[in-house]
C-alpha cells in the first residue's frame, strides 16, 4: 500500500482536482483506493458527491489513542466509483484539534488498511501546520501540484525546507506536478527552473489548462466517465502512467469497459422506469 499526501503550502493550485480525479481514475481502473479529505473547506468531499459525514477526519483527531481506530474505520465512506472510499472533513477541522501529529499515522497502521486499500491519497489545506503534519507524518510521499508562477515556484524550495525542518521523520516530496500549462515561453522556463530545484522528481506531462475540471468539481460529475474524450481526462491518463506506472492504454480500456457497463444500466433503468409509467397510465 502506498499513502501520498498531496500538499502544496499555496490554494488554488489544483490539489483537491488532482487527488480527485486520480482517485477517480485509479478505482475506474481496478485498485481499491481510499482518499482523505484534510482539508476544513472540505472541497474533496463535495465534488466527490459525498458532503460532510459525521464520523469526520476530525473526529478521528479529537478521539484518544484506544478509540481513534474504530472512528477511523467508521468514518469511512462509500463514493459513487465503486473501489473508490472517502473519509470527509467538516469545516470545524482546525489545527487545536490535533495533539499528536502522529495520531493518524498510527491510527491508519492499527487499522491495518493495507489490507483493504492499494493506495491511499490524502489531500490538504493550504498551510503547513499540525494538520498537514499529521498528513506528512502518516504519508510514505509527498506529491505536489503547483502552478507555473514565479511566486508559487519560488515557495516550493522553502516548503521543502519547512516539510523537513518540523517533520523530520515525516514522508518526503517524490513528484512535483506542473499544473495549468499553457505551453508558452515564460511557463517552459519556468518548468525548466522547476527541474533544476527537483531533479528527477517534475512529471513530464503538465497538465493543461482545461475548463472541463471546472465542469466537473462544480457538477460533481466524473472525469473518466462524463468527459473521457476530452482533454483533461487525456493528462489525467499520462499523469497516472508516470506517477503510478501503469500503462495509459490498459488504464484507457478499463475505463471504458466502466463507463459502458454504466452506461448500459443507466439505459436499463430509464427503460424500466419509463415501462413503469406507461403501465401506471394504462398504456
Ligand atoms: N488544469 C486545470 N485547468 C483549469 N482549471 C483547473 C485546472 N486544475 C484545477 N483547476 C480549477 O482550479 C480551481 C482550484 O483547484 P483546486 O483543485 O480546488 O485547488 P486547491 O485544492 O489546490 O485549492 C478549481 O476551480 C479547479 O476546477
Ligand atoms: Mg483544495
């Protein structure tokens, strides 16, 4: 099992749509994935149609060490992409309610969710404090969405500092991920001076600017399921062959295959419905 806390210390940078869609894509494919939602504006829980549940990510923080476990696995909720399974937050979650960053960590290894799950993405508030670090202390990696501005380019170094300075023992960052490209000169020579701050570690797809994300954030539709042809979903595809090494076609096939099968019931059931009302009138 592998658990990724996907952060970046900057908003809008396209956290919650990466943990979202990838999330997406890796269940539409096969693997049984569970996302934490770390984040008070609980953005991840809304777009993934599930709201605020009670037990939350924070109730999880504010149980002691005996009980922390059973609240963990109750919090555990189903989404609509069968494999894919979502623990909310709700928006008291605030760093007083955390007084061991270690807790979730230990808490998730108690459970024994490797045994359930074959990854786990946890996404993150802007920020770098207590609940981030519960997030980077229970995490083997640290993905890291950003996009192509100088300021926003600037900060990673100095988050990277910050990450290892307060959580020594907590995971590292693996994989910076360009996001809103548009491919002109000044945002190629930006991902060039990420490459030279993180050699080895910037995917090679960045990831467009495409309004499809914020079709589907805001309609809590499904990426691969609703929109495969379009281009975001295409990035999607090239970002999880780098970033989890599967291969883009058998992703791409899987996928399909999914979206048929839905699309096949969703058929049965208007066909079924619709039998129902014309009996009910007589016909
Ligand atoms: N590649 C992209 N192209 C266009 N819009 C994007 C892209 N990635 C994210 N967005 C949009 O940008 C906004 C911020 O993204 P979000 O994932 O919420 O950022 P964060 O979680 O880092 O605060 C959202 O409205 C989202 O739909
Ligand atoms: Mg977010």
């Amino acid at each position: 099992m592998r658990i990724v806390a996907v952060l970046n210390h900057k908003g809008g940078v396209g956290k919650t749509t990466f943990t979202g869609c990838t999330a997406q894509a890796l269940a539409l494919s096969g693997f049984r994935i569970c996302v934490i939602d770390n984040d008070s504006q609980h953005n991840l829980s809304s777009m993934l149609g599930v709201g605020v549940q009670k037990p939350s990510i924070r109730d999880v923080y504010c149980s002691d060490e005996a009980s922390a476990p059973k609240t963990l696995l109750q919090a555990i909720r189903k989404t609509e992409v069968a494999g894919l399974h979502l623990i909310t937050a709700e928006k008291q979650l605030c760093d007083s309610d955390i007084r061991d960053t270690a807790l979730l960590g230990q808490t998730m290894e108690l459970c024994g969710l490797e045994r359930y799950y074959d990854i786990i993405l946890i996404d993150n508030a802007p920020g770098l404090d207590r609940v981030q670090g519960s997030a980077i202390r229970a995490a083997h990696e640290i993905f890291v969405p950003t996009e192509l501005r100088q300021f926003a380019i600037d900060g990673l170094v100095e988050m990277e500092e910050t990450i290892n300075e307060r959580y020594p023992d907590g995971a590292k960052i693996s994989r910076v991920i360009p996001n809103f490209f548009k491919n002109t000169k000044r945002q190629r020579a930006f991902i060039a001076a990420l490459h030279t701050m993180f050699p080895g570690k910037v995917t090679k797809t960045a990831i467009a600017v495409d309004p499809v994300f914020d079709e589907v954030v805001t309609d809590h539709k499904i990426l691969f399921l609703h929109r495969l042809y379009s281009n975001g979903a295409a990035y999607y595809l090239k970002i999880i062959h780098e970033l989890f090494n599967l291969d883009e076609e058998t992703v791409w096939e899987q996928v399909m295959e999914k979206r048929t099968e839905r699309m096949r019931q969703e058929a049965r059931r208007r066909f079924y419905a619709q039998r129902e009302r014309n009996r009910s009138h007589g016909q």
